[in-house]
C-alpha cells in the first residue's frame, strides 16, 4: 500500500481535504490519477487489489470518492462495487473499464456506479470533470443525511422541510398541538403547508391509527356541505335515496380537518358551532342527535380574526376555533429555508425517476431566494419540478433558471385575472423591480441606467413596493 499524501497540513475538513481512493493495478493509471488529484490538493490513497480495498474500507473511515478498476489482479471491480453498496458505504464510485466494453459500463452504473470512465484516458479534463462532479453529489448526499438525522423533519412531519427558525417554532406548536385534544386553528397564505401541517398533528396525536378526513369548506356549495359534513336522512331532500353518514360520522374516533373554513357559509358555520360544543351532530332531515367523538383541525388562507371583525365569520365559532393557533410563515419570511426545501423536491423527483441528481448551481439559488414567491411553497414546488422535466442537463445554471422562470411569467395562474388591475400592476412592478435588481447585481445606479429611471423614483418605488435593498 502506498498512501502518497499532499501539502496540506490538517485533514480536518474533509470538504477542504477530500479524501480519493484509486484502486487499479497498473502503475501508469495510478501515477495519471496522482497526478490529476495532486493538482487539486486531494488526499490521494492508492491501492492495487480487492483485497486491499476491502480491508482499506473495513478499518478506515470512508473516503469521499472510490475509483475502481473494473479488473483487479485478484477479482471483480464489479463485485467489489456491489459489496460496497451492500455494505452501506454511500460514497460515489467512478468505474474504469476497458475501452469499448460498453456492457461492462452499463452493468457498473446499475450496480451503483456515479460515472465510469475508459481507458486509455485521452481526455484529461473529462476525467477531472467527473471527479469534481462525483465529490459535489457525494457531498450533498451526505449533507442530506446529516439534515435528515438532525432534524428528523421529514419522519415525524410527514415530509415537512425546513428548519429556519420561524419552521422550528412551527413544529413545536405541532408537537403540542398533537399532544393535546384541543381543536386547532391552522392559519396561513396558500401553499405554505396548511395541509401538511394538519396530517403532521394527527399522525403525532394517539389518534395516528384512526381516520383522518379532510374537507375543503370553500370547495362545495352551500346545501351540499351542509350533507356531505353531516350526512342525511333518506328522503330529506330530492335524491336522497337511503340515509347517509356524513364526514363527522366518518371521522369518529379520529381526526376531521376542516379546510378553507373561513370559507364556510354562515347556516353552515351555526351547524359547525353545535357540533363543536355539544359533540352531536344530526343528519339532514333529522332531529335525532348522533354523539361524536371528533378532533377537529380547522385551516384557513385568510385572517379569521379579520374575517370576525368584517362580519363574515361568527365571533362564537371563531372562539371555538382559535383555541390553538398555529401560523405558518409565508416562504418569503424564511428564504433561509429554500435552498434545502428545492434540494428535497429534486432529490423526490430524481430518485422517483431513477435519474442521477441534479444540481443547482449557487448563483441560481441566491437568485431563487431573493424572488418574492406568492405561491409559496407550492409555487416553488411545481416550478422545481417543471425545471426538471424541461431541462435536460445535470447543472441548473441562472440562465437556465431565466429561461424557465420567463416562461413560468407568461402562464400566470389561473387566479391572474381575477385580480384587480391595481394589484396586477404591483404585482408586475414588484417582478420587475426584483428581477432589475437582481440583473443589476443590487446596484442601485447601474438598475436607474438599465432601466432608464431617476435614482430617487427607483427608491420611491422601492420603498412602495416593500423591497428591501440589500
Ligand atoms: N415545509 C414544507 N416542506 C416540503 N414541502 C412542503 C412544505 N410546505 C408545503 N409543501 C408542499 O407544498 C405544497 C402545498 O402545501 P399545502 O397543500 O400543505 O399548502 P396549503 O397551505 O394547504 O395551501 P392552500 O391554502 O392552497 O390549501 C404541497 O405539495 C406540499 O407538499
Ligand atoms: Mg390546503
């Protein structure tokens, strides 16, 4: 075994100091990897047999890549790719076979393989390049791992991800709330995990084993929601052919999450009242109280308390409701959260789909983060996605992101022109004012030329539209 290691005093680090395992048994192929590692301060351990890597790996921490030789003097570099991965030991491996065994090649990246490479090595560069890219997957696999294990998020939250301040106060209420029989109110904008909120408090609660139903208040006209929530007697109405239970009934023993409650009418809010303090409900058509034991979880995109004061929304529900609150911050509030929230929603789709994962790089996420998101993150969500399905390299780049992003601009939601031509405006101001900025690397002056303004109606507008300058 010959260790040959570089300059670089300490190894503390392993992000300063990645650690490269060559096992090949020719000497030249050895010396060329030295060679290229070398350039990069690499810690760089040579091996020559299967032997050896085996009881390298068996008793040393696990180095940050393994380049294996596909025909090693006293074995497989396949079969020892496949014990690796049978063991557990997560780092990427580049395989290298002969040149033209294309089999070969095709077998070791359905083992596990990151990439392979072929002898003789002609390219230099590719050969740097997959190095590099092997490290940088490897060490986001790991800091995945790490976040995971930390947190523990993605377990006991039912995939919430997150872990900015505000979201870490969020699941401690959830903890609480779950904790505790009370009914809960889940306030926040669309798309910023209501829904998720809600599975998380029941599957926490002793309730985990029993339904959990979901009813979306604002979805269903006003007669219907009145039958679907509490269900109805045969020949209470036209069409109502036999006796129905309705959602409370189903929820028994469990959990109803009563979604979009603000928007529930108020003959419906009076019905929700009753069934909340007298734990009966009665069918539609019916005098004859059923007793329930339900936990109710009420969410709700507007401010309930607003909603009170306008007269909308009953004061003696709303008491009812807001036993516990629970308000979940809008995306734009913790930007600290996006870059962890898009690596798990392309982790999702890559492993989902079988495909090698995707990168973002650091200039397109800073980017990402200063957008304002009203869509929060379902908004985000969706457009990671599409960014996968539409673009078809390895590495999301900001030129890539522009491309997509133009694209995303033009297909405004279907909501778009519900709006009134004032918040259309603002809303359109705010994207160009950011996206300005951002082009003009937050320089104020270089933004008042590009975009042919004063310097004092950049700021005016600035200051209007809420845009902090950084
Ligand atoms: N913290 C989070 N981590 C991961 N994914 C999230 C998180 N929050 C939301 N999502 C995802 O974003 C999407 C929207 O979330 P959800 O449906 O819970 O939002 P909502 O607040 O109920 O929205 P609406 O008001 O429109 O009903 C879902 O696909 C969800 O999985
Ligand atoms: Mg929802």
């Amino acid at each position: 075994m010959n260790n040959s290691l570089n300059s670089l005093p300490a190894d503390s680090d392993r992000h300063l100091t990645p650690t490269v395992m060559v096992a090949d048994d020719e000497a030249f192929t050895r010396q060329f990897f030295g060679m290229i590692l070398q350039e990069e301060v690499y810690k760089y351990i040579e091996l020559t047999t299967v032997a050896e890597c085996r009881s390298y790996l068996e008793n040393n921490t696990n180095p940050d890549l393994i380049v294996l030789d596909i025909r090693l003097p006293d074995g497989s570099g396949l079969d020892l790719l496949k014990w690796i991965r049978d063991r557990g030991i997560n780092v990427p491996v580049i395989m290298i076979t002969a040149y033209g065994s294309i089999s070969d090649a095709v077998l070791a990246v359905k083992i596990g393989a990151f990439d392979f490479l072929t002898k003789p090595f002609e390219d230099t560069n590719k050969v740097r390049i997959s190095i590099k890219r092997a490290l940088e997957y490897g060490w986001l696999e790991k800091e995945n791992r790490m976040l995971r294990a930390r947190h523990g998020s993605r377990d006991v939250f039912e995939d919430m991800v997150g872990k900015s301040e505000k979201m870490q106060y969020v699941y401690e209420l959830i903890k609480r709330a779950a904790a505790a029989p009370t009914n809960v109110l889940i306030e926040g904008e669309s798309g910023t995990g209501k829904d998720l909120v809600a599975r998380a408090i029941h599957s926490l609660s002793d309730r985990r084993g029993q339904a959990f139903v979901t009813v979306n208040c604002g979805a269903l006209p006003e007669g219907l929601l009145e039958s679907a929530l509490f269900g109805y007697e045969k020949g209470a109405f036209t069409g109502a052919l036999k006796t129905t239970q309705g959602f409370f009934e189903e929820a028994h023993n469990g959990t109803l999450f009563l979604d979009e409650i603000g928007d529930a009418p108020p003959s419906v809010q009076v019905k929700i009242l009753r069934a909340v303090e007298d734990r009966v409900i009665y069918h539609v058509g019916s005098t004859k109280p059923v007793s329930l034991d339900v936990r109710l979880l009420f969410a709700t995109n507007k401010e309930l308390a607003k909603e009170v004061a306008a007269g909308r929304f009953r004061n003696d529900l709303f008491y009812r409701v807001n036993v516990v609150k629970i308000t979940l911050p809008p995306l734009r509030e913790r930007r600290e959260d996006l870059p962890q929230l898009i690596d798990s929603f392309v982790e999702d789709y890559c492993r989902k789909s079988g495909i090698k994962k995707r990168i973002f790089t650091d200039e397109a996420l800073s980017y990402l983060s200063s957008r304002s998101w009203p869509g929060n993150v379902r908004q985000l969500k969706n457009w990671v996605l599409r960014i996968m399905v539409l673009h078809p390299g390895k590495v999301v780049g900001l030129d890539d992101l522009h491309r997509y992003l133009d694209e995303e601009d033009s297909q405004e939601g279907e909501s778009f022109y519900d709006t009134s031509y004032q918040q259309a405006r603002q809303s359109f101001e705010k994207r160009y004012f950011e996206r300005l900025l951002h082009r003009a690397g937050w320089d104020l002056n270089r933004a008042a030329r590009q975009s042919k303004m004063h310097l004092a109606s950049i700021y005016r507008k600035l200051n209007a539209l809420g845009i902090k300058v950084k």
